[in-house]
C-alpha cells in the first residue's frame, strides 16, 4: 500500500496518470482462467524463492524494484 500513497503524493509533479483499480471476479472468466492454466498456456514466473527466516532480505529484494516476477517465501512443517 506504501506504493499507492507514494504514486498519489507524486502525481502532481510527473506526468504518469494513476488509478486505483479493483478487480471483480465473475465465474465466467475463472472458468477461462483455469482452462488456460490447466492447458498450460498461463504459467507463473518465480524470481526467487527465500526461506521464512531471510523475509526480510525478500522485502529488501522486492524494494529495489529489480525482481522479474514473483518472488515466493517458502514454509516449511
């Protein structure tokens, strides 16, 4: 959330435009999704994967913008 009141402090000084936005799920579009997914045609990119104790570190990662898909905290029993 840090992100979006930064964006809407900054808007007056740069000439991006933002919005909020939410999305509604409807059962139509899940049932696309999960054909997609099931056929393989949708996949999730992991950037990197930390272990619960090194949070921290992700969050750091995450901070500096570099990270080229999802970067994934692991728990284990």
């Amino acid at each position: 959330m840090g992100y979006v009141f930064k964006s809407f402090l900054l808007a007056p000084f740069v000439r991006q435009v933002g919005a909020m936005y939410v999305a509604t799920a409807n059962g139509n579009d899940l049932a696309v999704l999960k054909e997609l997914i099931e056929a393989g045609k949708v996949r999730s990119v992991i950037d990197r994967t930390y272990p619960l104790r090194d949070t921290a570190e992700a969050f750091r990662y995450l901070e500096q913008g570099h990270a080229r898909g999802k970067v994934v905290i692991t728990v284990t029993a």
